[in-house]
C-alpha cells in the first residue's frame, strides 16, 4: 500500500508515542492492554486534532459507535472485516477532504 506503519498492541505505549509523534491516521482498537480505544482517541483529539482515527472494536455495540464518532473518530468498523475494507477506508480517508 505504500503506507509506513507503527504497531503497537498497548495502549499506553501507543498514547506514550502519539506524545511525541503525529500521523495522519490511527487506527485503535477499543479493547487493548491498558487504557481503551476511546482513551486514545481523546488524547489523540486533545494533542492531534488533525489525525483522523478509525475505531475497531470486536465487540461492537450502537452505543460504542456513537461515542466513538462523537469523540471524533471518521469511522467505526466491527471485527470481522476485510484487510482490504481497512485499506480502502485508509486510502479514502487520505486523499479526501479534512474535515
């Protein structure tokens, strides 16, 4: 895809590099080791406004999905999806418009 990607499986971690170092696009599951998906999509509104984050969760609910886009996530997907519904979500969110 082109993409140069960090992973990290902690949340903390992941809040800990987001401190020093924006992207353009997160995506964040909503059940990680430590703090929640929603946690780091605040910190990520909070220190990055402008990076767009995706919420994955594989146990989704109507009710996490309007946190999730309240909170200021572009979208919010369920496990199981397609690496390819991934990828082309990314690739859409990357050559549209910011909102």
């Amino acid at each position: 895809c082109g993409y140069q990607v960090d992973t990290l499986t902690d949340s903390q971690e992941a809040i800990d590099r987001l401190a020093g170092k924006r992207y353009d696009v997160l995506i964040t599951d909503l059940k990680m080791s430590g703090p929640s998906g929603l946690d780091v999509l605040r910190f990520v509104g909070e220190q990055w406004p402008g990076t767009r984050v995706i919420v994955i969760t594989g146990y989704a609910t109507a009710d996490q999905a309007k946190e999730s886009i309240k909170g200021g996530a572009v979208d919010f997907i369920a496990k199981p999806f397609r690496i390819s519904q991934l990828t082309e979500l990314v690739a859409r969110i990357l050559t549209g418009p910011r909102e």
